[in-house]
C-alpha cells in the first residue's frame, strides 16, 4: 500500500506536526513499509491461535483494598489539617477547567 503525499500531509495535521516536502516523502516511503508488513501479517491464520497479554509469565502482585473506618476524633484532626476547605471537604483547584479558576 503506497501512501500518497497528500495522505501523509492530513496524518501530519492529524498529528500536529509540521514536514518539509522531503520528510513528507521519507514518511510516505516508510509508513508504506509499514502497512506494506501489516497487510502480510492479516494473511497469517490465526484462527486456532489462543490470544496473549503478555509473553514472560510475571504475574502483578496486588493486594486487597482494605477500609478502616475511623474515629471521628481522628476524621476532625484530618479536616483540621486541609489547606482549604468547604465543610468537611477538602477544596481543590477544578481538574477539568481550561482557566485557573478554583
């Protein structure tokens, strides 16, 4: 699969990035590669082939969430502690807002 110049100009706008007309030819030649591979690889049958995650048979060692309730003696030192508060909430910045509103 050969990918014209103007394909890897709207991958290149895709990705923000600015090419000089012979990167966007290099480009063209290598992801045509790329995808030159991948169609081989869709010939492959792998029908019987069971999927993997990952291939070094290391297991994640998680432990089990556990809650412990506290006194409500302890829960007021908390609180007492926060930088900002409103009530018995802790007051952060907003995470999801583009100004530096609070």
């Amino acid at each position: 699969m050969k990918l014209s110049l103007e394909e890897v100009e709207n991958i290149a706008d895709l990705a923000r990035l600015s090419l000089t007309e012979s990167e966007k030819k290099r480009y063209a030649d290598e992801l045509s590669v790329v995808l030159d591979y991948i169609e081989m690889l869709d010939e492959v049958n792998t029908d019987d082939i069971e999927g993997t995650n990952q291939v070094t048979e290391l297991e994640d060692v998680v432990r089990e969430v556990e809650v412990v309730e506290s006194s409500d003696e302890t829960k007021k030192k908390i609180i007492e502690q926060f930088p900002q508060k409103m009530g018995n909430l802790l007051k952060v910045k907003a995470v999801f807002s583009s100004s530096d509103e609070e």
